[in-house]
C-alpha cells in the first residue's frame, strides 16, 4: 500500500535512480516541500494579466497577434 511507504524504502527508491534524474528527483523533493508562504506577492496588474491569461486557457492566436501582445 502507498501510505506504508518508509524512508528507508523512500532511500532506496533513490538510491536506484540513474544519475540522470537526479536533478529531477531533487527538483520533486523540493516541489513537494515547498511552502506557498514562500511566494513573493504580485502586484495588482500581473494579477489582472494572469486572470486574462487563465481565461483564454486553450485559446489560439496568430502569431501576428502573439508578436502585437509583446509589443515587437
């Protein structure tokens, strides 16, 4: 069962990972530790930019209208 997980089981889980995903690996482990208060607050307009992103959410644009977005 999963939750009968131990962190000797958890070592040796590691201990078994090719070194190319340790950095993986490492970057999990801290993904799961990581603690939200740790997060700079934003400010009112990247807030109101990250709204308008989440609703177009699946939307396409040309790419005229991607390089107008970005000004270039």
């Amino acid at each position: 069962m999963v939750n009968d997980v131990n962190r000797e089981q958890l070592h040796g889980a590691v201990d078994e990972l090719p070194p190319s995903e340790l950095a993986a690996a490492l970057r999990y482990l801290r993904f799961l530790t990581y603690e939200a208060s740790e997060e700079e607050p934003i400010d009112t307009q990247t807030a109101a930019e990250l709204d308008a992103a989440r609703a177009e959410r699946g939307a396409t644009i040309s790419f005229e209208e991607a390089r107008h977005r970005l000004g270039i």
